[in-house]
C-alpha cells in the first residue's frame, strides 16, 4: 500500500511539473503577442500565430446593428503593428492547459484606448505553442470607438 501511495504522489508531481512547464511556454507566446503588439513588430506576431488558419471573432455594431464579425487576419496584423502602441498593456488573467496539447487563455489587453477582454485559443503542434484563435470584446472605453472596434 505504501508503494502505491508513493508512485502516485510521485505521478502528481511529474504531472505538475510537466503542466508548469507548459503554462510557462504559453504565457511566453502569449506575451509575445502583446509584445508583437506594443512594438509593432509583425514578425513577433507572425512567430506566434498560426498562420494562415489562424482566425480572429468579435462581436460589434455595425450602423447600429450587432453582429459577430470575423475578421481578416492579415489586415488585422497590418493594423496592430502599423505603429507602436507604447501605452498599451497585457495582462494574463488564467491559463487552461488540456493534455498538454491545448490551452486556453484569458487576458486583459488595454490597446488604442480600449479595455478588451481576449481569449485565446492555443495549440501544440510539432512541439511549438501557437495561437489558432482569438476573441475579444472591448470591456472598458477610455476613448470613442469607431464602428469597428478599436481599429
């Protein structure tokens, strides 16, 4: 009985370290992102992204009428790193990591005078994080929005 105490506290502890590790390269990717953002530098974002299956939703108005919208992702890459957004900031809020093979994050990202609440979608794939997908809906406004978001 003893032993199989110890093997399985043993297994728990193999288990938590593995799952630190990839929580650690998540939030490395997902910073990168932000980064890639807050720079504008499109080769941060592109190293992180999926492309060119990665896809990007949200939900707007659009002359008065919500819609869910998804968006081009190369115009939205070319609208993110077309100038440097210094006083920008993200904030990872949680990470879910499933079988060590998918995660899903929920961060903050203040950016062009908006709040927004993102979640990203992350796969492991040939042993590399990418982002596949990403939500978001503005939670804060510190400035007007256009009709489409904060671009």
């Amino acid at each position: 009985m003893k032993h199989l105490v110890m093997t399985c506290l043993m297994a728990v502890a193999i288990t938590s370290s593995a799952l630190a590790s990839e929580s650690k390269a998540i939030r490395d990717v997902v910073n990168t992102h932000f980064k890639g953002i807050i720079t504008g530098n499109e080769a941060l974002l592109k190293s992180v992204w999926d492309l060119p299956n990665a896809s990007l939703t949200s939900a707007t108005k659009v002359k008065g009428k919500e819609i869910i919208r998804n968006e081009n992702f190369p115009k939205a890459i070319e609208k993110w790193t077309k100038k440097a957004h210094k006083s920008s900031k993200g904030t990872i809020l949680s990470v879910d990591v499933v079988n060590a093979r998918m995660s899903n994050v929920k961060a903050n990202f203040v950016w062009n005078g908006v709040e927004f609440t993102d979640y990203l979608v992350l796969f492991k794939v040939n042993n590399k994080w990418k982002i596949v997908s990403k939500f978001y809906t503005n939670t804060k406004k510190t400035k007007k929005l256009s009709p489409y978001g904060a671009f």
